[in-house]
C-alpha cells in the first residue's frame, strides 16, 4: 500500500478538524438544551474514524456505538442533515427520531451508531454476510469500544466472521474506560487483540496515530476484500471528557485527565504536517475557519428545521 500523498494529508487533517470541532460545537449546543437526550462525544479519538474510512466508499458498510459522531463525519456524512437530526428535527436523516445515538445513512453505508453497547457488531457482520452471499466486494466495519468486548455478541460475531472468513474489520477504540469503569475492573486482560488468539483471527494494535492506523486498516481491509477473512484492530486512545457531556469524571482524577489531553493526536498530526511542510500556519488556520463556518452553517440550518408533527408519532414503526 503507498504512502499518502499530500492531498490526501490533507484531506486527512481536515476531517479531523472537522470531527473536532463539530463535537465542540455539540457540546456548546446541547449544554444550552438545544439538544435533548445523551451525548457521547468522541474527542481526542478523531485519528481512528479518518485513517478507517479513507479505505472505505459509499458501498462499504460501517457500524458504530453511541459514540460514533466521528464515524459519520469520517465516512461522508452530510453535516446540516446529520445536524438537524441531532436536533431532533424532521429533515434530519432520520427525520430526527434517531439523534445522536442512532445517527445513520443509507447513501453512505453508514449503519447507524447504537444505543446498545456491542449492538453494532452483529450488524456489521450481518452486512458482510450479506455482501459474501451477494459476491460483491463491499467491506463491512465495526467500531466499539472495550467495554463492548465483554459482550456475548461480541464474541459470537467474531467466531461467526472468522468460521466465514466474512469481509469486515473489528475495530476496537480502546479509550481504558467503559462509562465510570476503568479497564482493569471488567477485563482480565491487558490487551483487547489476545481475545482474537480464541478466533484464529489476526490482530494488530496501534496507538493513536493517524498514519499508524491508515496502514493498519489498509492492510486489514485489503485482506477481508481479497476473501481472506477479519482483523481485529486495537487502537489505543483516550477518553477526553466524561462518559456523557455532563459527565464531571470525579471518579477519574483531574490529573488522569489532563494526561489523557496532553495526547492529542490532531496536535500531533498537524505538528507532522507543519515539520514535514505539508501545511504552514496560515493553511492550518484557513482549514479551521472553513470548517467552522461549515459547522456554523449545518447548526443554523439544522435551528431553522421544524419538529416533526406529533401526528406523526407513530409513522415508520412496525406494529
Ligand atoms: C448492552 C448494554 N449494556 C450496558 C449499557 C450501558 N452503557 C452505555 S455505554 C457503556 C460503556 C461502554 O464502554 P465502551 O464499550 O468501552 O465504549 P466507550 O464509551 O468507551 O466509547 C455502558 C456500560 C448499554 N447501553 N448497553
């Protein structure tokens, strides 16, 4: 697999920034109460979402957990319709029934994030199935974070997919906390990827790092397009800010979390790019401000929505 070139560097840092400051700007939002519900935001994990998705088209499939902001922007989503949806309003995609937890998009192959710690899993898996019967050559991802490894479905889709040698790369993000639990109090192990050696799968770790994870998921992704079956890929991160946007993390110590902030792999990346003379400061500053006003755009838009009608509560269900 080649290098990236500088477009795609840059193509790169632009979805981070992007990421970043579209949570930021959620969490300006839903703090003033223009979001109901929960929101699970993703920041300081913007490097695993973008060096994924640069393999994946519209075809490919991905399925995400109640933190999964990132995935859909990193997989195309479009911001103002994501963001009327995350506002509850009717234009959003799922004419803002799903919000944050269940944001999906058929047009992108993005499956929907998941109120249901490890519920995206056997979706995934489903999907790649589904590709294998229907011989085309789509990949299916799952993200999940470690807590999530503890789940039967878990374990079930990973055997099912490797007994298959199905196309679809296991993803874990693992951030060391599972709401107000750390790792070390509900895994018996150090490292998600040993839980692969009971699969026969390959698996790989990498730290937080955007380039460290495109060529992973490039090399896994090839493999399950090629036929030859999953990877479970662990990336090491860290949980920035709470559990939930409202989360004080008194539990965690404030100097745990400045040590998890002081890693900040969208600094890192843009420090590697300004050495490597991708970018200057001035290109650096441009990208921020267009993606501001592009988040500004998706917020105003997604303000002027309307609610949907209660009349039509009970539309799009089964009964
Ligand atoms: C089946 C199920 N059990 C418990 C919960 C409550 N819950 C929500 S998020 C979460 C922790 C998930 O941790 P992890 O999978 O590591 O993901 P992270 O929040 O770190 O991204 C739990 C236990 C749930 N939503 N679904």
């Amino acid at each position: 697999m080649s290098k990236p070139g500088r477009k795609k560097l840059i193509e790169f840092y632009t979805r981070m920034v992007r990421i970043r400051k579209t949570e930021e700007k959620l969490m300006e939002v839903f703090s003033n109460g223009e979001i109901l519900g929960f929101l699970h935001v993703s920041i300081g994990q913007e490097a695993a979402p973008v060096g994924i998705c640069a393999h994946l088209s519209d075809l490919d499939y991905i399925a995400t957990t109640h933190r999964g902001h990132g995935h859909a922007i990193a997989k195309g989503i479009d911001l103002k319709y994501a963001m009327a949806e995350l506002f509850g309003k009717k234009e959003g995609f799922c004419m803002g029934r799903s919000g944050s937890m269940h944001l999906a998009d058929k047009k992108h192959g993005i499956m929907g994030a998941n109120g249901i710690v490890g519920g995206g899993i056997p979706i995934a898996t489903g999907a790649a199935f589904a590709a294998r019967y229907k011989k085309t050559d789509q990949v299916a991802v799952a993200t999940f974070g470690e807590g999530a490894t503890g789940e039967g479905a878990f374990h079930e889709a990973l055997n099912f997919a490797a007994i298959k040698k199905l196309p679809i790369v296991y993803v874990c993000e693992n951030n060391g906390w599972a709401e107000f639990s750390p790792q070390s109090i509900h895994m018996p192990i150090k490292d998600v990827i040993s839980r692969a050696t009971a699969y026969n799968m390959p698996a790989v770790q990498v730290s937080n790092d955007v380039l460290e994870i495109y060529e992973a998921a490039g090399k896994a992704i090839d493999h399950a397009r090629a036929g030859k079956g999953p990877t479970l890929l662990e990336v090491k991160c860290d949980r920035w800010h709470g559990h939930y946007v409202g989360d004080a993390q008194k539990y965690r110590g404030k100097d745990a979390v400045e040590k998890a902030m002081g890693k900040d792999c969208l600094l890192n990346f843009e420090v590697t790019l300004l050495t490597d003379k991708v970018l200057q400061k001035k290109d650096i500053e441009k990208i921020g401000a267009q993606v501001q006003a592009e988040i500004d755009e998706a917020v105003d838009f997604a303000r002027e929505c309307s609610f949907p009608d209660p009349s039509e509560m009970m539309d799009g269900l089964y009964i």
